[in-house]
C-alpha cells in the first residue's frame, strides 16, 4: 500500500543537524505513527514520503521552509519577571505555555537577567536545516475514527 493521505504510516527515522549531530530518533522496537495528510509532521518529510511503500528506506533533507520554519526574530521578548510569579523556580530552559494573539503557544525562557525575563516562542528547530534516515515499518488504512479525530489510535500513536 502506497503512502497517501487518511494512511496511517509507521516509520522508523534518525533525525540530524548540519553537523551530524542526532537530534531525534525512534524507538528500535516503536515506530513513529502518524496519518499522513494531517498534519502531524513537518511539511517537507510529508511530501517526500508520499507515494512511498512498507520497506522504503530514504535520506531527506528538509529546509527551514519545510521543517519548523525560518527564525522569526519577533518571536523573542523581554518581559518583567513579575508575570511569572505563579513559578519560584524560573530557570533558563524552561518551557511554559503562554497565551497569544494566534492562540497558545510554547515558549522558551532563554535569559534572565533580574527583574526581566527573555521568552523564545520560536520551535527549538527553527532555522535548522533537518536530516531524516527513514525507514517505512507499515501502511495501513486509517480507521473512520482516526480520520474524525485527525490522528492515529492505538499502538504508536495517541490513547483516548
């Protein structure tokens, strides 16, 4: 069966920067599950998978465009401390949600210097350009429930 939208795909994938270094990579014995179509990885892996089959093994290089997007340098602020009060420990590293205009989003606090606190609502992979080893475990028909709910059940993917 080809990979093409409502598929449920398993894959197995190392995940590397420029330099080599591995940034991400599935379980030897858990392949990473998603419907393809949906939305539930990046847009460059995506295409480049579609229209592969179970046993395809294939190197892609994905750009910023296609990845996590490029850095958007207005996604970094300074704001006081005090809007943190609700968290005593507050540490560099940290990721917090945080509401926004476009919704909730996920930031990361990358400096604090006293009374004000730097905050990155950039995705950690932005700007990077990714490398994928992938292999395709399986391709299977997405249930009617998995196409509602635009996401993969049960094994390797989500539990309701």
């Amino acid at each position: 069966m080809e990979i093409a939208d409502q598929r449920v795909v398993y894959i197995h994938y190392i995940l590397t920067d420029d330099s080599g270094e591995t940034l991400d990579r599935s379980e030897k014995e858990s392949p990473l599950a998603y419907l393809h179509g949906a939305g539930n990885i990046i847009p460059g892996l995506e295409k480049a998978l579609s229209g592969r089959s179970r046993g395809d093994k294939l190197a892609v290089t994905i750009t910023p465009e296609d990845g996590y997007g490029v850095r958007d340098d207005a996604l970094v602020q300074q704001v006081p401390r005090r809007l943190f009060n609700g968290i005593p420990d507050l540490q560099v590293g940290m990721q917090l949600r945080a509401d926004s205009d476009h919704g909730p989003r996920v930031v990361t606090v990358t400096k604090i210097l006293g009374d004000m606190v730097t905050i990155d609502a950039n995705h950690s992979l932005a700007g990077q350009t990714l490398h994928f080893d992938v292999e395709i475990a399986d391709v299977r028909a997405a249930t009617e429930e998995e196409m509602v709910h635009g996401h993969v059940h049960g094994a390797g993917g989500h539990h309701h």
